[in-house]
C-alpha cells in the first residue's frame, strides 16, 4: 500500500484496537472519530409520533422551544455527552418536517432513520433493528418529547447502570396522593404511594435483551415494560422532575422555563 493516503494506517489500528466498524454510513461527517468504548452506548430517540395531545401546528417534536425545534433541544443534550458514539433518530416514513430543520443543526454522529411505526414500542424495535450494534451494546432509548433532559442526567443514568446486569431507567417517586377512579368519576380507592415511580426515559438496556424483549412483547409502553415481562427487573434510578415529557399544550411553556434556568 506504497500510495495510499498516511492516514489509512491508523485508521485501520485504531478500528482494529477501538472496535470502530469498518464502514459507519450513518455517521453524517470524517473524521470526528469518538472513542468507541466496548461495550458502546448509543442514544436512541423515537420521534415518529403525531402528538395529537399536544394540539401543535406540526408534530411536537418540531414545535419551537425557545425558538427552537424541540427535537434538537434534546439531540443536544445527547450531543454533549462524550460516551456516546452514535445517535440514532427515529422518524415516520412519510413526514416532511426533519427537512426544514437544516442538517447542520443536529450532532455530527446523528443518524436519521426513517422506519417509525404505529406505537412507540414499534418505532422503537425497528430503530433497533436498523441500527449497527453487538448484543453487549448499552442502547439509551429516550423520547423526543422530553427536551429538559441534560447530560449530566444522561451521565448519571449512565454511572448507575453501567455495570449493572440489567439496565434500568430514569425515575421519580410519586410526589402526589394517588386515586383510583371508577366508572362514574368518583374515587373508588386512595393507592398507597410507597414504593410507586413514575418512569421516565432515558431507559438504558443492552440492545440484544432489548431488542429480544420488544419483539417478544410488543404492546408495552415502555422498554422496561418489555423487559419485565422477559423476567427481569430493571434498576430504578432517581430521575428529575424537569426531565418533563411534553404531551399537553400547557408542558410547553413549562419545557420553556426549565430550558431557560436548567
Ligand atoms: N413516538 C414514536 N412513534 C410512535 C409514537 C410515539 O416514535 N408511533 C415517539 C414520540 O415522537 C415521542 C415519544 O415516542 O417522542 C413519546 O410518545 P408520546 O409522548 O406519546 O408522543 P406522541 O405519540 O407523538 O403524542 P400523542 O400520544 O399525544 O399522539
Ligand atoms: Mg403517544
């Protein structure tokens, strides 16, 4: 290889030693080689939704926050976290909206897939499946919906459960008294708050278990979901109540605050 480029050596050392793939079509930019740790931790966002709660002119994911996109307040928050060696988005097939945004506007090592389904669960195995990872790789599955996410709450998620056999979730403990209604809006039962959590995402499995576990059980709501029906029993993490998902018209004002003073 007299004529080939200097650069070609260490690239093939550092695949060889850094279990970089050979070839990374995702990847939108070269070089910008993080260190691809093993196992790697990669970020999965399900952004394939229609956010008909929210009531928005576009898809929430693409209201403005701040000015904005909402999509982009978390691909950044994703972005700073250094052991993260790919980001892979998810969005629906048809939708126009990911144009507007501008490529520039999103991390170098982001991936747009265009493969969302019918449930969250479903945009999220086929997110799975379209992605590039050994069965040991950490996969953080997040929401799009949820912009207040930091790297610091990704980091943290990340330091608990790095060596954990399961994975697990980021989580709060039920602030409020719980009620159970009947079938006439009238209290049937007050619920016990010990021990109930509200869960969040990032949910942080590894992806040949999480990948098993939602094609085995695909009418969950959530990744942990699917695992626990495998038997397993996730780990819950303390979570932040900024970490907000926003469903309803008025989480978008507040989403507005947090981002300001996080
Ligand atoms: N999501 C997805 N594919 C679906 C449904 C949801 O990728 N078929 C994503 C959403 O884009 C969002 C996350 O899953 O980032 C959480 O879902 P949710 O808050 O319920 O969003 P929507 O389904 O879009 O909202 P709604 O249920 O109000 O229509
Ligand atoms: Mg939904």
């Amino acid at each position: 290889m007299q004529n080939a480029p200097r650069e070609s050596s260490w690239r093939v050392q550092l695949q060889a030693c850094m279990q970089i793939p050979k070839s990374r079509p995702y990847y939108t930019g070269w070089p910008h080689d993080r260190f691809v740790m093993s196992p790697a931790f990669f970020a999965l966002i399900p952004a394939a939704g229609a956010g008909a709660r929210a009531g928005s002119a576009v898809p929430k994911q693409y209201a403005p926050l701040l000015g904005k996109p909402m999509l982009l307040h978390t691909l950044a928050a994703f972005g700073a976290v250094p052991g993260i060696a790919a980001i892979h988005v998810v969005v629906s097939k048809e939708e126009a909206w990911l144009e507007t945004l501008g490529g520039s506007a999103f991390p170098e090592h982001c991936q747009i897939h265009r493969v969302g389904g019918t449930t969250r669960a479903q945009s999220v195995l086929n997110g799975l499946k379209a992605i590039e990872a050994k069965p040991d790789d950490w996969v953080l599955v997040h929401d799009a919906a949820r912009p207040c996410i930091t790297p610091a709450m990704i980091e943290g998620l990340i330091a608990a459960l790095k060596d954990d056999e399961v994975g697990g979730l980021l989580a709060i403990p039920v602030p409020d008294t719980v009620k159970r209604a009947d079938s006439a809006g009238r209290v049937a039962e007050t619920i016990s708050r010990e021990g109930l959590w509200l869960a969040q995402t990032p949910q942080m499995f590894r992806y040949g278990v999480l990948r098993e576990a939602l094609q085995r059980f695909p009418d969950v709501t959530d990744e942990a979901g699917a695992i626990e029906r495998m038997g397993l029993k996730p780990k819950l993490v303390q979570g932040d109540a900024r970490n907000i998902k926003a469903t309803y018209p008025a989480d978008f004002a507040l989403a507005e605050a947090y981002l300001k003073a996080p």
